[in-house]
C-alpha cells in the first residue's frame, strides 16, 4: 500500500483507541503543489511522521493537520507560498520541528507532543529539501 492510501485511511475513519494507538505511518520526500488545496495530510487516527516534504500549493487552505486521536511529528519540511501551513486541531497533537517557512502566512507553530519513532531514519536539513524533492519529482 502507498504511503499516500496509508494516509488517506489513517484520515478517514475514528477508531477505537487501542487500534487508534497502533496505526503508523510516514510521509516523506514528497511534493505538494500546483492544485492541492488542503489535506496534506489531514489526519485522523495514529501516529503520523511527516518529514523531509515540500509543500508549495499556492491558493490553499492549509497543509499539514492533525485530526482526531492523530500524533504528528512534522520536521525539515519547507512550507514556501502557502497559508497556514500548521493546523493542529483541539483533539490532535502536533511537534513541528527544523521547518523551513518562506513566504506563508497563518499558523507556524506546534508543540505538541508528537512521538520519538521507532525506528531510524535520516532526517536531511530543510535547507537542501526543496532542491532535493524537486529533482527526484515528476517525469525524468
């Protein structure tokens, strides 16, 4: 399965916490962009790792959220052009860390709690992440 349907499936339904609890899923090197209006992801349900992303969808609504019984952790992504690029609500939490903001306006912030993985990963310096993305998306 994606990571873009394990996404989508955290996102959409409410689930006991127990089964809640256990859903966890990462989203990384990915281009959000011309055309996405918001749900980047909008979560529901688990923990959720967004890191390493670019995110230059112009004209949207919001980015990154956290939803329902959803644990973010959200670190070196670059948020160039677009509105609130944070947008924990009241019963989800959210750590955002090591962002890059360029340009945005409206919500920058979130420190919640997040989670520390469970597993390794290399998180690569925002600085470097747009050019990054950018030469590894679309057609080549």
């Amino acid at each position: 399965m994606s990571p873009g349907a394990l996404l989508s499936l955290a996102r959409q339904v409410l689930l006991p916490p127990l089964v809640a609890a256990a859903i966890q899923a990462v989203g990384h090197h990915n281009w959000w962009a011309d055309n996405v209006v918001e749900r980047m992801p909008r979560t529901r349900a688990g923990k959720i790792h967004v890191y390493n992303n670019l995110f230059t969808a112009s004209g949207n609504n919001y980015c990154t959220n956290a939803g329902n019984q959803a644990t973010l952790l959200v670190e070196g992504n670059v948020y160039r052009g677009v509105k609130n690029p944070l947008k924990p609500d009241a019963d989800g939490d959210m750590l955002a860390r090591d962002n890059v903001f360029t340009s945005t306006s409206g919500s920058m912030a979130a420190s919640g709690k997040g989670f520390v993985p469970s597993y390794p990963y290399m998180l690569e310096a925002a600085s470097g992440i747009e050019a990054a993305v950018q030469s590894g998306a679309g057609p080549h």
